[in-house]
C-alpha cells in the first residue's frame, strides 16, 4: 500500500493532466515471458533462478527502453522534460521500494532473488505504464 500511495504522489505531481495507470498483479504476471516459466521451472540452484530473472529483467528493460525512445521522439519538448523526469524518478523508485523489499534477507543468496523478482515486476508495471502514456 505504502508503495502505491508513493508512486501515485509522484506521478500525479509529473503528470496532473493524465489519468493514473492501474496495472492489475494479472496484467503484470500475464507479461512474463514463457521463456522465463520454463527457465525457472528447469532451475535447480539459487544461480540457475538468478540467471532466469537476470534473463527476463533484460528482456523488459530492453522493452521498457524502446517503448520510452518512441515515446520520447513524439512528444513536445515540454513533455519531455516530464517524461524524462518521471523517468528518472521511477528509476529511484525502483531502486529503493526493491532494496526496502528484499531488506529482510540482506546477506543471504534469497536476497537476490528478492530484489531481482522485485526489479521484474517493477519494470513490466512502468513498461505497462508507458505503454498506456504513449497513446494518449
């Protein structure tokens, strides 16, 4: 909840003029690769689920990249600025919520796992974001 509410003050502060994206956990999960499913069920150490994740997360932020390179080149340079500060604010976003996520097994090899599950999933949301930003 605490999550929600930090991401919703900053992007209402970004983007007043544009409706709050809600991306349902079945939006998000249904983005999964298949690839993905089949490498974690196929994994039998922590490092085989951590290759699987490190898979999926460049595969999304590969993804994410793009969809922002388009977005960015149809905007006015007003929105822009916006958008790029958004972006850079997410990144942080990111970055903090995960570690605060994964915090509880800091020192341990669940840790990773942790932190990169959260990494998956906060980048498919923001990608699912984009994607509803860009077309509006």
């Amino acid at each position: 909840m605490k999550r929600a509410i930090t991401l919703s003050a900053m992007m209402i502060g970004l983007f007043c003029a544009i409706p709050a994206a809600a991306q349902t956990p079945e939006e998000i999960d249904a983005r999964y690769s298949r690839e993905f499913g089949r490498c974690i069920d196929m994994s039998q150490t922590t490092s085989d689920t951590v290759n699987c994740q490190l898979a999926e997360i460049d595969l999304h932020d590969t993804k994410l990249n793009n969809i922002y390179k388009i977005t960015m080149s149809n905007l006015p340079n007003q929105y822009k600025i916006k958008l790029r500060t958004s972006q850079r604010k997410w990144i942080h976003y990111r970055d903090t919520t995960c570690k605060n996520e994964s915090k509880s097994e800091e020192g341990g090899s669940f840790w990773t796992i942790l932190y990169n599950g959260c990494i998956t999933y906060e980048t498919i949301k923001r990608l699912i974001w984009l994607e509803i930003y860009k077309t509006r």
